[in-house]
C-alpha cells in the first residue's frame, strides 16, 4: 500500500444515471480535488454539474480529456458508445473504470481490448454484483474447494420488461443489442468469475420474442448450456420481458452450484423484503405507475437511505478510488474479461440465431454470421 495517497482529477464521460451516482460518491472521496465531466445532453449536463459540483463541464468528451487536471476517467456513455471515449482515454494514458458490457459489437470490443492491453492502462469493468459481500462469499468457498470440483451451475435472472423498452428506445440497431448483451451480462459475470479456472468451449441457446418483437423487434429472453473443456456444464437463463408489475425493480436472481463434493445455492431474489403501497414509487431503474409492488433492494446499484447511495456501486467505486489513490488490489473485472463476457453473450445469441450448438470462442466475423 502506498504511503502518499494520489490525488485525482476524475473526468467523467456520460453523465447518466451511472454517471450521476459515480460523480457523487467520487465528489466526497477524499482524494478527488477536480471532477469535469462531458455530457452531449445540455440540459443533464447542466444538473449533474450543480448536483457534483463540477469543476469542469463540456459536451466534447475530448476537450474533457485535453483538461491537465484529469488523472483518471470514467466512461458511463450509453452501452453502444463506449468505444470513442475509451479510445481517447487510452491515448491520454487515463485509469479508466468503464461500464458494463465493454462495447455492444464484438469487433469494436476487440478493438478497445487490443488499445488497452498495447498501452498498459488500468482499464476495469464495472460488474458491479462483485462486490456483494454473497457473491464474494460464494466466488471464496468455490476457490477455496468447500464443493470439490464444480460440475454444474444454474442461473436463472427474472427482470421486468422496463430496463428492456428502455434499452430498446435508445438503439437505433435492435438486433445489436439483447437480453444476454446487456443485463444478462452481470449473472454471466458472477458465474465465470467463479468458474474462472475453466475453459467454456460450446454454447446452444434458443431464444424467444414474442412479447418484445413485434413492437421492439426485441428478444425476450433466453437460455443457454455451455459446455467446458472438461464437461462441466453451466446452465444461464434470463428474461427481461416480465410485466411491468413483477416486483422485482430490475433483477431477480437464482443460482445454483454444484460440485463432487458440496452445492451451493444462493437465492438473490430479493423477495425477503417486499413492500406493498398505494402509493407510487419513484425508486428503482425507471418510475411506472403500475408497479405498487416491489422486492426492495432489487435495484442492482443500490438504495438511497438518508440522502445517500446505499449499496453495491457506492463500495465499488470507492473500491476503484482506493485503487487509484493508494494502489490497493481490488477484484474489478479486467477488460479482457469484460471482452469474453461480451463474446460469450454474443455466442448465445448467434446460437439462438442459427438454432444449432456454436463453438467457442466466436469471432467478430462469426457473430454476423447467419448461416
Ligand atoms: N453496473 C451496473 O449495475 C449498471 C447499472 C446501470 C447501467 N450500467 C451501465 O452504465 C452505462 C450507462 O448507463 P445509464 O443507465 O447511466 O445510461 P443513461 O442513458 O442514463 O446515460 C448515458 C449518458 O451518456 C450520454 N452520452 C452518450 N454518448 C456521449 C458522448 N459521446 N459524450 C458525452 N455524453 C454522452 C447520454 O447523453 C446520457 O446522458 C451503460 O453501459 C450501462 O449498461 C451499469
């Protein structure tokens, strides 16, 4: 651990939802003594400014990164945008926390991975359920041997459809995006984060959209077997086109994992603690009238108690901020596993596509592929 702690200037790029809560946590990090920000939306910008008090403001990303204050970034662009601010970052030789999934095209994922690793950068991925105190838990007893040797893991991810019409109104390419592509990506994550020490070599998956296609020309969900070199199977489920109703505010999460020796399940559903009101609530992914209903602490980043984020974002990113600042370890995903989990999600998809088992790993040129 380093004795003199860094300072930061952190450049944020998006200033979104995730971008907003990042900006907060890192506005009271007692390192951080400059946030700019870039926002192409005039308006939003001009409120996370006031909401951060942000030293910096523009709509150019690279104007953010020409700032001599900037010492590290955070890339919270819409999940298609990454690449160009990611780009600019490694030419600016920025620490870069990115956001989930590393890029949403497989060739352009190939690509930011290439820049990062020929740089040397610091460049993580927030898969943010790491640092839940039950997958940490689980990822110890799996690597410590408590199930012997692990031959089989369910996950099964329940959402309701609101994260998906949303996900839907802001790409202009449908078939780019998917259930897996973008939120079955963090259960994906958990599970080969555990598996780490395997190799998965085939996937069959079949796919169904009839509640999204005929609007959204969207998948509806998905379910997926890989295979691993030594035959152990991973068995990954997910719907995002629940009704809005389902209580679960975005994810409702079950698995399952069983070794020659032990089985551990982890229910991470979140109906422990349901409310029920007439009133309408304004928390979680997206407000909806309808839902009265709802699996408190189903919100994937957190809560907010007593003003404040509450919850698995808020210990990343001051996680990430430690890293920076006093050099500490953290269990971050790299970009060459944020690269593999976008392949793999990429694999189950061209698999639905063409109905028939594909081999891994798949390449930019094979996830066009539709024969
Ligand atoms: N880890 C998690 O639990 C979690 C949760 C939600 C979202 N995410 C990820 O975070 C990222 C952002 O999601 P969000 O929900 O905040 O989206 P959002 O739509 O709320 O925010 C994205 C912002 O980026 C801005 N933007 C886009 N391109 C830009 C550019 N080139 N320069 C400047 N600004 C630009 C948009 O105007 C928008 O304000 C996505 O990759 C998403 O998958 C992660």
């Amino acid at each position: 651990m380093k004795k003199q702690p860094k300072r930061i200037g952190l450049a944020i790029v998006g200033a979104g939802r995730v971008g907003l809560i990042r900006g907060e946590l890192a506005a009271r990090h007692p390192q951080v003594d400059w946030i700019g920000i870039a926002e192409k939306n005039p308006e939003r910008a001009e409120l996370v400014a006031g909401r951060i008090g942000a030293d910096f403001v523009t709509a150019d990303f690279r104007e953010l990164f020409a700032r001599p204050e900037a010492t590290a970034a955070v890339i919270s662009t819409d999940e298609h945008l990454h690449m160009d601010p990611i780009l600019a970052g490694v030419d600016r030789g920025l620490p870069m926390l990115i956001e989930k999934p590393l890029a949403t095209d497989l060739a352009e994922s190939a690509r930011v991975l290439a820049a990062i690793e020929k740089s040397g950068i610091d460049a993580v991925i927030g898969y943010t359920q790491r640092f839940r105190r039950r997958w940490l838990v689980a990822k110890e007893k799996v690597r410590s041997g408590a199930l012997g040797d692990v031959t089989m893991v369910t996950s099964r991810a329940f959402m309701n459809r609101l994260v998906a019409i949303d996900n839907y109104r802001r790409t202009d390419n449908p078939a780019g995006i998917s259930p897996m592509v973008i939120s079955g990506t963090h259960a994906l994550d958990i599970v080969m984060w555990m598996m780490e020490a395997k190799t998965p070599i085939e996937v069959y998956a079949r796919s169904v959209d009839k509640a999204l296609g005929p609007q959204w020309k969207g998948i509806d969900g998905s379910a997926a077997v890989f295979t691993f070199s030594d035959d152990s199977i991973y068995q990954c489920v997910i719907s995002w086109a629940l009704p809005v109703v389902w209580p679960g505010a975005v994810y409702s999460l079950e698995v399952g994992i069983v070794g020659t020796d032990g089985v551990l399940t982890i229910d991470d559903t979140h109906r422990d603690i349901v409310l029920a009101t007439d009133k309408q609530q304004g928390e979680g992914y997206l407000a909806d009238a309808s839902r009265r209903v709802d699996f408190l602490t189903s919100y994937p980043v957190g809560d907010i108690a007593l003003g404040e984020l509450r919850g698995p974002m808020r210990e990343e990113t001051h996680s990430w901020l430690n890293r920076l600042a006093l050099g500490l370890p953290t269990q971050h995903a790299t970009a060459r596993e944020g690269h593999n989990r976008l392949m793999l999600t990429k694999a189950i998809d061209l698999s639905a596509r063409l109905k028939r088992p594909v081999k891994l790993p798949i390449t930019p040129g094979d996830e066009k592929r539709s024969a």
